[in-house]
C-alpha cells in the first residue's frame, strides 16, 4: 500500500481512529535526512500490509508537528488505538523503524 498523505484534515480519521496501527513520517522537502528516510518508509509501506504508513509535510502542517512536539525532523511515530506509543527522531535504518512496530 502506498503512503498517505497525511493533514490536519484527515488526521482524526487516518490516524487517530484508524483500526491499523499507524506509522507516520514527519518530514520536509527541505530536509537531508528526510531524503534518505524517505525511501525507506515507502518500502515499509509496501511490504506491510499489516499497518497504515502516512507523511506529513511539517511545512504544510504546522499544527499537527505542534500538537506532537516535533522539533526535529524526521520524526517517525507510530500511533496505535489513536495513541502516539513510539517515536524517534533522526534517519534511521529501515530495522531501527520496524523496531518501532515490536
């Protein structure tokens, strides 16, 4: 499954009730390390049926980076049963992000 495209939106209904937990990137277009992790969170969202991968674009989205103190990107957090239960900052490798999912 592709990534979402996450915003303030949709956010209630993508994320906070969704039946899946929920990784998302918080990234920008302007940001290195959001680069290189780009890639990686769109393998994971196609090899992982068992998840929703979504992005959000923290130039576009300002509240919600807000809402959940994002003050590093990227911000990878994984939501489950509409709760932030996990999160790191900084480029990862894929296995450190799957180790979100543990």
């Amino acid at each position: 499954m592709a990534e979402l495209t996450i915003t303030k939106a949709n956010f209630q209904s993508e994320v906070l009730d969704s039946d899946k937990p929920v990784l998302v990137d918080f990234w920008a277009s302007w940001c290195g390390p959001c680069k290189m992790l780009g890639p990686v969170i769109s393998e994971i969202a196609e090899e992982r049926s068992d998840i929703k991968v979504g992005k959000v674009n923290v130039d576009d989205e300002q509240d919600l980076a807000t809402q959940f103190g994002v003050m590093s990107i990227p911000f990878v957090a994984l939501f489950k049963n509409g709760e932030l239960v996990k999160s790191t900052v900084g480029f990862q490798p894929k296995e450190n992000i799957l180790s979100l999912l543990d």
